[in-house]
C-alpha cells in the first residue's frame, strides 16, 4: 500500500512527536514522584527527627544535671532541686511526645508508600513505649525523693538510687534507638530518592537518544523525499542538533507548508520541555545541597553564638520569661561572683545578687509585655570582699521570629572605677575652689584682726586700772580676735598646704608616739585606749608632720564625739601593698544624712567647729596617695579607715 508524500511526511513526524511525548511524560512523571518523596521527607521525617533531637538532648542534660544533684552533701538543695529537675523534666518530655505524634497525625499517609505508612505506625508504637519508659523514670524518681528524709539527715537508699538509674538507663537507650530508628529511615529515604532520580536521568537520557535517532532518520527519509526544499531539511537538522529554533516560513499551502509549520510547533514544544526538566533538576539539586548543609549550619551557628558572648568584654546573663537563667558568660562569673554550675538553671530572684535587681524585678512583666528597654545606672551590688560594686545594667527583651519576648538579656559594665573617679575629681576641683576662696578670706582678715587686737592692747594700756568694765570688754574683744586669728590659720593651713616631704616611716611607732603625746587628753575625758599594731606592717612614704597632723585631727574628733567617755579602739593591718589604719570609737556616731558631707570644707556636726579639720585630713591623706572613709550609725559609734600605700618589705622582691 503507498502512502502520499503528505502522509509519509506525517507518519515519520508523529513518531517523532510521539517519542519526545513519551520522553517528557516520563520525565516529567518520574520528577513529580522524586519531588513527593521530598515533601514526604520534609513534612514529615524530618520535624520528627527535631523533636527527638529535642528528646535526646533533653534526656542527656537532664543526666547530667540529676547526676550533680545526687552529688551534693546538702540533703534539703538535694530534695529540693530533685523535685524541680522531675516537675521539668515531665513537663518538657511530654511536650515532645504530644509534639511527635501530632505531627504524625498531621502527615497525609494517601501519597505515601505501604513501608512508610508502617514505619509510622511503627514509631507512633515506639512513642508509646517512652512514653511508658518516662512514667517509670519519675516513679522511680519520685520514690528516691520522697527516701530524702531531711529531717534525720539520711539520703535515699543505695538500692532505690540503682533503681531509678537503671530505669533512666532504660530510657536513655529508647530514646538513642528511637533516633537511630529515624535517622536510618531519613537516610534510607534520600539514597532511594537519589537513586531513583539517577534512574530517571539515565532513562530520560536513553529515550532522548531513542528520539533523536528517530529525528535523524525521518529527517533522512525526508531529504530523500523534498530535496529541494533546502529550507525544511536545514530545518530539521537543527532540530536533531538540539537547536529548537524555529524553521524558516514556507508560504505553499500544501503539504510542504504544513510540514513547515508542524516544525516550528515542534521546536517550540520541545525547547519549553528542555527548559522545564533543566529547571527541574536545578532544583533537585538544589534541595540536596540545602538538606546538607542545614545541618552543618545548626553546628556552625551555635559555635559561633557562644564565641561572640564569651569574646564580649561586659557581663551578659540571659534568662527565659520565668527568670530562669540559660546563659552566662565569662565576664559576668568576674562581675557578680557566680558560680555557673551553681547559677544556670535556677531563677534570678534566688541569687544572691537579687536584692539590688528591686526596679527590674518590678519592671519584669512590662519588659516582656510591652518589650521595653531598660538602663539602670550605677547599681550598687554587695560582692563579697569587693564591697560594694558599682554597675550600668542594660536590660533588653529577646524576640523570637513571632515577635513574642522568649527571655530577657542582662549586659552589665562594672562602672565602680568610673564613677569613683569622678567623684574625686569633683571634689578635687570643690576642694581647690574653696581653697582659694579661704586664702582670699583669710588674707583679707589677718590684718584688720591685728590692727583691732594691737590697737584694743593700746588702748587698754590707757584705761585707768579702776575701769573694770571697759577692761572687761577690751578682754572679749583680745578673745575674739585671738579666736579669729586661730580661724585664719586654719583656713591658710588649708588653702596653702605644702607639698609633703616624703620620707620612709613606721605607722606603727608615729601612731603609737601620737597616742602617748595625748594620753592626757584621753585622761581627762575618761576615754580608754586600746591600740593594736600589726607587726607585719611595713614602712610608708610619708610626711611625718602632715601625717600627725591628719591623724591627731581623727583622735581629736572621736574625743569630742565620746562627752562621757567611752572606748577608743586604733589599729592597723597589712593588706599586701597596702597599711590599713582602722580609729574606732563608742561615740554618739553619725546621722546617715551627714555622713555623706563630712569631708565637705565648713562642713560641721559640733557647734563652733570650723569644719576643715576632716577635709585638711582628706586633703592629706589623698596627697600620701591614700584613701580615707568613715563608717558610722547614730548612737553605734564611728569608724576612720586610711589606707596608705607600703613599700615592699625589705628582702622582698
């Protein structure tokens, strides 16, 4: 039977045609399933695989920290930290739990493959069994904490301890094989879709060269049929070279012309199928990649989070939206004194370091709520041998990526230094300001004071020796201005204090030299005197006259403080490069309202006081390179330390 040229033309394309259907269909079907399986894979296993990362993670930390618990020597902390590791312990395990399985509830087992739908009946079965290894976990649990007989100081049994490890033993191993379990599952999962996407590639590969072939043979057959239609034929080896081009117009009507347009639908069939399977696997290949690296991702990122806050130099202490601390860093150990095996883990009103927290502890709430920023200035923290610390605390809400506060971050800067530092920089200028005002003053005063008391001497020399009455006041006025003259002196001795003469000397032998050179003064007033010198005390560079001075002005004023007498207590100490000089006394003490200005020039609690002596003391002692403070309570007494700083002892490095 013979066919026109028309039909032989038509017969020989629709095989082509028919071939590179087939070739996309099958692509296009085999890629469709690989992509199924991957949702399968992302929707499914691997949200099951976080959540029991999350159980095994929880199940270890938990070890450990019930481990360090069972270790502690105090049996009360122990119950009470037992009771708390078991209340969080169920809690969070189960939340794992109902998260698992609803998770597989909420995967579409329709798509999936028989095997896979057994394996999730399989693991919903495994879910079930920890879920029965946890319960006997915290019965186990339960019955060492309630053996803790605190009263009577006995710890849980030896037998009931084995007893809740070997059940911990029990589900830690559940929950390491249910992981395994998922993990060889995802695994197997990947290679079968990697294999079956090679698969799919080679037979796509071998039904595209099938394809060709048949091109290249139809093409064939047709030059061999139309050779002079050079067009159609350049055409159609364009085609079969891979260049979907389309053939130039033929403009005949006849079967030529329809053949020509066949090519140009053709070439435009196939150059969008060869874009959509290359865009295809581009993506595959993408999906791979990100499944990969999303793990070393997690990795990396967690290493890089604890190196930032460990590198940064200010104290950070992160909690949850309870107050329970997660996090703390090197710099915040330093600054609060905390232990972090002592502090993570339990609630930031339960350290020690709460008390001075009373503005962020009301301010809590309205930080998580309203997610406000918080900075308190200069909080005064009582740090154990470092006394009283000085801090800028910034306090800032942590949002996660549903703009919910899930914590609070704590960054802290110790500004003790900086603040002191000012301070006595400001006082320094008070100080030097006054000074000169007082050496004005007193300049300005001195000599009309001698002309008044020289000419009130003249002219009581001229008053006849019967005249009691304007001798008497000629007296007064000498008083007077003798009493002034003595004011002017101070106020000179203060504003126009030397440069010290330093020189080694002994504290030990001028404090001791001071305290016999006023013994009758302490007499007099019934003060009883107990001195006790630190034989390790070392010499200091000192003006031996100024430091007289400054200390004879401290005695004088604890004996004016003790009216009815009382106890003086002077005492000095070795503190490594350092001579601590401690003069206590059972006075009336000091209101904590003045206590603040003592040092203040003019500044005075005794009436007809000049209120310089403690300034010229400050004023000395600071010009030694010392320090000088005062502790005292109304109706407790008073305390002057003066540190002064020790040259090394002889023989000493």
């Amino acid at each position: 039977m013979k066919f026109s040229l028309a039909t032989k033309i038509f017969i020989g394309f629709t095989l082509v045609i028919a071939v590179f259907g087939v070739v996309s269909v099958y692509g296009i079907t085999q890629f469709n399933a690989v992509r199924g399986q991957l949702d399968a894979v992302n929707k499914g296993f691997l949200p099951l695989n976080r959540v029991v990362a999350e159980m095994e993670t929880l199940q270890e930390s938990s070890r450990r920290s019930m481990d360090n618990i069972l270790r502690f020597e105090n049996l009360r902390r122990q119950k009470t930290l037992l009771q708390n590791s078991r209340r969080s312990f169920n809690r969070n395990m189960r939340s794992r739990l109902q998260q698992a399985q609803t998770i597989i509830r909420r995967i579409d087992t329709s798509a999936m493959s028989s095997e896979d739908r057994e394996f999730l009946s399989d693991f919903d079965v495994r879910l079930d069994r920890i879920r029965e290894r946890a319960q006997e976990f915290d019965r186990t649990l339960e019955t060492v904490v309630v053996a803790i007989d605190v009263e009577a100081d006995f710890a849980a049994p030896r037998e009931e301890v084995t007893a809740f490890k070997r059940a911990r033993r029990k589900l830690t191993n559940d929950v390491r094989y249910i992981a395994l379990f998922l993990k060889n599952r995802i695994n197997n999962r990947m290679v079968n879709i990697q294999r079956e996407e090679s698969r799919a590639t080679g037979v796509i590969l071998w039904l595209s060269i099938v394809a060709v072939c048949v091109s290249v043979v139809v093409t064939f057959l047709s030059l061999l049929a139309l050779r002079p239609i050079r067009r159609l034929a350049a055409g159609a080896r364009r085609i079969s070279k891979g260049d979907f081009r389309p053939v130039a117009d033929v403009s005949s009507k006849d079967e030529f012309g329809f053949l020509a347009g066949e090519f140009n639908r053709m070439a435009k069939s196939l150059a969008g199928r060869e874009e959509e399977q290359a865009r295809h696997q581009q993506q595959l290949e993408r999906v791979n990649r990100d499944l990969r690296q999303s793990s070393i991702d997690l990795e990396l990122m967690k290493l890089y989070n604890e190196n930032i806050i460990r590198s940064v130099h200010s104290g950070i202490l992160v909690t949850d939206v309870h107050g329970v601390i997660t996090t703390l860093n090197p710099p915040a150990e330093k600054l609060w004194d905390l232990d972090p095996d002592r502090t993570i883990g339990r609630r930031l009103s339960e350290l020690p370091i709460a008390a001075a927290l009373s503005r962020l502890t009301a301010s809590w709430e309205k930080i998580l709520r309203d997610q406000e920023r918080l900075l308190l200035e200069a909080v005064e923290f009582a740090i154990g041998s470092r006394g009283q610390v000085l801090v800028d605390l910034y306090v800032s809400p942590l949002v996660g990526k549903d703009g919910n506060a899930q914590g609070v971050l704590l960054v802290g800067e110790d500004v003790t230094e900086k603040v002191r530092t000012k301070q006595a920089l400001l006082q320094s200028e008070r100080l030097a300001t006054i000074g000169r005002m007082s050496a004005l003053v007193a300049h300005e005063i001195r000599n009309p004071l001698s002309s008044i008391g020289l000419n009130a001497e003249l002219l009581e020399d001229e008053i006849p020796a019967k005249s009691k009455e304007p001798r008497k006041i000629l007296h007064s006025i000498a008083r007077e201005v003798e009493r002034l003259t003595e004011i002017t002196d101070e106020y000179l001795k203060f504003a126009r204090l030397p440069k010290p003469s330093l020189a080694p000397e002994n504290l030990n032998d001028l404090i001791s030299g001071l305290l016999s050179f006023i013994r009758g003064e302490f007499s007099s007033a019934s003060i009883e005197v107990k001195h006790q010198p630190d034989p390790r005390v070392t010499l200091v560079r000192a003006d031996e006259g100024q430091l007289r001075q400054a200390f004879l002005n401290l005695l004088r004023n604890s004996i004016e403080s003790m009216p009815s007498g009382g106890t003086l207590t002077v005492s000095t100490e070795q503190f490594d490069s350092v001579v601590r000089v401690r003069i206590a006394d059972t006075g009336e003490g000091i209101d904590n309202a003045c206590l603040d200005r003592i040092f203040d020039p003019f500044f005075s609690t005794r009436e007809g006081g000049t209120g310089l002596g403690l300034s010229l003391t400050q004023q000395i002692v600071t010009e030694h390179g010392g320090t000088i403070a005062c502790e005292s309570s109304p109706g407790q007494g008073t305390c002057f330390v003066v540190e002064l700083p020790s040259l090394p002892a002889a023989g000493g490095d």
